[in-house]
C-alpha cells in the first residue's frame, strides 16, 4: 500500500467512542474538538463506533451516542461504521502479520505475565492455552517519536514501555489496537484527534502502522478533563452524561475549554446557528497546549457561559 503524504489528501477526521455509556463532557470536548478541526481544514468528520468489547459494552449506549452527537448538531459526513462488523478486515491484517512472522500466538496466562514484570517480551508460558493471544513482536530498542499537533514532539520505547502488543485477544475478542489501526487506513483519515489519555497508545499504533505498510496520519490529542484533584472524570460531576434536552450550555462550556472566546458565539439562537458560528470563528492555535484541563464548572448550570 503506498503512504502518500497526509499533505496530499483532503482533510478527514473522526470521532471514535466506544459504546461503554453515555457520552459525557469530555467525549464532547473530542467530539466539537475534532469537528472543529476538520471544519477549519475545509474537512469532513466522521463517526465510528468502537464496539469491540462486548463485556464492556452497554445495550442501546451505541444508538444512544449516535442520538447525542445529533442533537449536539455533531453528524458523520461518511457511513458510520460499527467495529463490530468489520472482523474479516482485522483478521486479514492478523494473517498478513502472522505470516511475515512479525505476530506470533502467545499462550501466556495473566498472572504468568504479571510475574515477569506485567510487560510482553518473550513467552513464559507453562502450558499451551486452547485460545491463545496474538501479539505483536515489539523489538529491542523501537523507539518511536512524532509530533503532535498540540502536545508537540512525543517520544516512547515502545518495546520498554509497551512490550509485544495484543492484537487479538485470549478470549478471542479484537485488541483496541489493531482495530483502530485497520479502521484509520480502510476508513482514509488523514488526521486522527483524540484526547490526551491516547497519547501512550499513538506510538504503538504508529509501529503497527508501518509493520502493515499502511499510512501514518497526523495525530492532535486535545487535554483531558480531569477534575478539581486532578482525577480523570469517571468519578467527578463532569463524568455525568450531557445533556442531550439541552445542548448549548455543555457546546458552549467545550467552546470555552478549547481556549475559544465565550463572546464569539451568538447569544441566543439554536445549535445549528452556533456551530456554524463556532466553525467560522474557531482558532486552532488558541486550543490549550496541555495535557489535562480542570473541569471548572458544572456544564449544565445556568451560568455555564462563565467558565
Ligand atoms: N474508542 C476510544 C475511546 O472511546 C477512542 C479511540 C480513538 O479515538 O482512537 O476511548
């Protein structure tokens, strides 16, 4: 597959949830970020369901978020594709790996691996497994960079850092990794904008990229909400789901943490007037260069243009 320049193709980015419950305020900061993005680029935005993780998942959490992003006036431009589908794609990838002997069957156990150190670097396993793991082989010393468009250049030895990375799972079930990876090539993104707590993740998937010959795109991961100590959102307020009856507070609130001025968007108005405003006005070097943002403020209160 040839790896022409991202320069070359026309801007297209996406939005990637997994189906595990409502969106909340920060998977709205990824999805106004990254469609805010792909707005100013002149670009299309596209939304994809994760839905790789059955035990995980959440009956009707799928639709649900579909119904979100559309009353949040966030709709895909392109098909929106469900993981789930798509095993003949990811299991073409595995074969192709499997037979250039860069991924190999892994019969390591949990506890067998947390005993060598929690991290894949050759198998320990006692006893063949009935469903083995597929992994990816990580060499000494692959250490890979990139730049990021917010986070700047980030650098991580992926073989001390990650080890042989899973593809396919011991109870048989797809890796995050090899999916995203074979969705981003197949779906054509050029620009891949997440948020900061895939950051770690974006060096083995680059990895996995050039072990497939496929294109690397541009990646910008936005900060991550976490709250007053500093905790990611799962147990504060702003893990709460948005509400979807009420939009504009919680747009306005993601306007204001992605570093734009509150004073921008129109005053009054409904949501479809408010994004076309926010895409015309939007900056993207006035997005926050850093990692984490605290969540200041409950989104849904009244005064929430205040923040
Ligand atoms: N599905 C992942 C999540 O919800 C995001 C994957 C990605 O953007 O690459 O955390």
């Amino acid at each position: 597959m040839s790896a022409r320049p991202e320069s070359a193709r026309p801007y297209r980015g996406r939005f990637a949830p997994s189906p595990t419950g409502p969106l909340h305020f920060g998977s709205l900061l990824a999805a106004l970020g990254s469609w805010l993005l792909a707005r100013h680029a002149g670009g299309e935005w596209w939304v994809r369901v994760e839905d790789l993780d059955p035990p995980r998942e959440v009956t009707g959490a799928a639709d649900l978020q579909l119904a979100t992003l559309a009353a949040f006036g966030l709709v895909s431009d392109g098909p929106v594709v469900r993981q789930s589908e798509r095993g003949v794609l990811y299991q073409a990838a595995l074969d192709e790996l499997l037979e250039r002997g860069q991924a190999f069957f892994c019969h390591c156990s949990r506890s067998e691996l947390a005993a060598a150190g929690g991290i894949h670097h050759r198998c320990v396993a006692a006893e063949a497994r009935a469903h083995p793991a597929v992994r990816l082989r990580v060499g000494t010393g692959t250490v890979i960079g990139f730049e990021d468009g917010l986070q700047g250049h980030f650098e991580q030895d992926v073989h001390a850092e990650a080890g042989d990375v899973v593809l396919r799972r011991a109870d048989g079930y797809w890796a995050y990794q090899l999916a995203v990876v074979v969705d981003d090539a197949a779906q054509g993104f050029t620009d891949i904008v997440r948020g900061a707590d895939l950051l770690d993740s974006t060096p083995r998937q680059i990895h996995l990229q050039r072990a497939l010959g496929l294109p690397t795109p541009r990646y910008l991961h936005l900060p991550l909400v976490v709250d007053g100590e500093g905790q990611k959102l799962s147990k504060s307020m702003a893990a709460l789901p948005i509400d979807a009856t009420d939009p504009l507070p919680a747009l306005r609130v993601a306007w204001a943490a992605l570093g734009q001025p509150a004073d921008r968007l129109p005053a009054s108005g409904g949501v479809t007037g408010l994004l076309r405003t926010a895409a015309d006005e939007f900056v993207p070097e006035r997005l926050p260069r850093q990692a984490r943002i605290p969540f200041a403020a409950p989104h849904n209160a009244p005064d929430a243009h205040a923040v």
